[in-house]
C-alpha cells in the first residue's frame, strides 16, 4: 500500500532522489504534500511546489489512489 | 523520421526539422521562435545552464498547447521541440514552428506559445556561474503567479 511520488529540479536535489514513496493507499494531494513537509521539515520548496496526479495538475483537495503517480512541481523555468 | 511534433530532446534541436512539420500547401506563414541561452541575466554571467524536465508530462503539455493555438487558429499547424541537458552560452534552448494562411496568427501564436511553456511546462533550467548555481524559478517577466502556482484557468 504505498503512493509513488516524483520530485523535480531544487526538490529532487534537496531530497536527494527523484522518486520515493509513501505509505498509504487513499489520501488527497494536501495530504501528501503534508506528509512531505513533516518527513523533510527542512525542504521548504514542498510548500510552493504545484502537483500533478498521472500528469495532470492537481488541486490540494484531489484524491490520490494506490498506484497514482503524484509529482511535486517546483516553479517551471523553460524556454 | 520523427514525426511526433512536440517533444523534448536531449540533443541539438535541428531547426529545419521543427520548421518542416508545419509546412503546409495553405499556409502562407510560418513563424519561427528560437530561444537561447543567454550570458548575462541581472549582470550575472552563467557559465552554462543545465535544463531538465519532467518528460512525460511536458511533452503532453507542449501538445496541449498547441491545441490551445489550434483551437484559437484552425487552420494552423504547431510544432515544439525543447532541449534538455547541458547547454552552453549561444545553444539553442526551445524552437516553436507555427504555420497560418496568413502572417498575424502566425507571429500570435508562436508568441503564445512561447508565453504558454512558461506557465504551464514541467522544465527547469538551473544556472551554473562562476561562484555557484542555482534552480530557476518563475521566469514570467509580466505576470508572477499569485499564490506561487498558476490559477485554475491556466492549467486547462
């Protein structure tokens, strides 16, 4: 029962992996992003990142299910 | 040959490839837009910049923006190509290819679409100078997110 979760550009670097994951099977995207900043307390870029469920933006309040794939987005900077 | 018209790349993007998957019989313009990396950003001197980019998912939003300029336009034709990597000072970064029955949609839309990667495409590009480097933020020069992330009628 876990949840996987990819971290990009200043996020990945500070965590120190681009994929992790985390226990649970059913939690809204806020809860995720919760759960984040209490495992990483001091990666404040947790809190400005965007999300994105299966590669589409998502809300705080959005579900998250066993086998969603959730990434924390930092501000982008293409182009 | 690649057809797949909006993608990121990991190799020096060929200009006449993006250009020719627009190229169209009604077309009367194609408008090109090709960024670069640029030394000097606020009197600071990058030595080099490195991109990187969440792929799967900034191909899929390079592709809706071209729906967006499609649904706008037409009867234009896009194409996006964004390199990721190390790039040096002068490489070419993003080529936007956009072809329109006539010229104004043509420049609206590459200058669209342009504005729209910024907002809305998972790639980062960090900083590499002299005495250090740093991940980019927010490169919007016109209009910063209010709340650190776009709003609900730039993501759709």
């Amino acid at each position: 029962m876990s949840i996987r979760i990819l971290l990009f550009a200043e996020l990945e670097e500070k965590v120190g992996t681009r994929q992790i994951e985390i226990a649970g099977s059913e939690m809204t995207a806020g809860e995720v992003r919760n759960t984040l900043l209490e495992k990483y307390p001091e990666v404040s870029a947790f809190n400005s990142a965007m999300m994105a469920i299966n590669e589409e933006y998502a809300e705080d309040q959005d579900v998250v299910r066993e086998g969603d794939l959730v990434a924390f987005i930092p501000p982008v900077s293409g182009g | 040959m690649n057809h797949k018209n909006f993608e990121i790349i990991n190799t020096p993007i060929q200009i006449n490839q993006v250009i020719n998957k627009v190229e169209d019989r009604n077309a009367g313009a194609i408008n090109t837009f090709i960024g670069t990396v640029r030394e000097l950003t606020k009197g600071k001197k990058t030595v080099y910049l490195k991109y990187d980019a969440y792929i799967s998912m900034a191909e899929k939003k390079l592709a809706q923006i071209g729906e967006e300029i499609k649904k706008e336009y037409p009867e234009s034709k896009v194409a996006i190509t964004h390199r990721i990597g190390e790039l040096a000072i002068s490489d070419i970064a993003v080529v936007i290819a956009v072809s329109t029955p006539h010229r104004a949609d043509a420049f609206a839309g590459s200058r669209y679409a342009i504005e729209r990667i910024k907002e809305i495409v998972p790639i980062w590009k960090k900083e590499h100078w002299e005495d250090g480097e740093e991940w980019m933020g927010d490169q919007l020069e016109h209009k910063p997110y209010p709340e650190g992330k776009p709003g609900k009628g730039d993501l759709n």
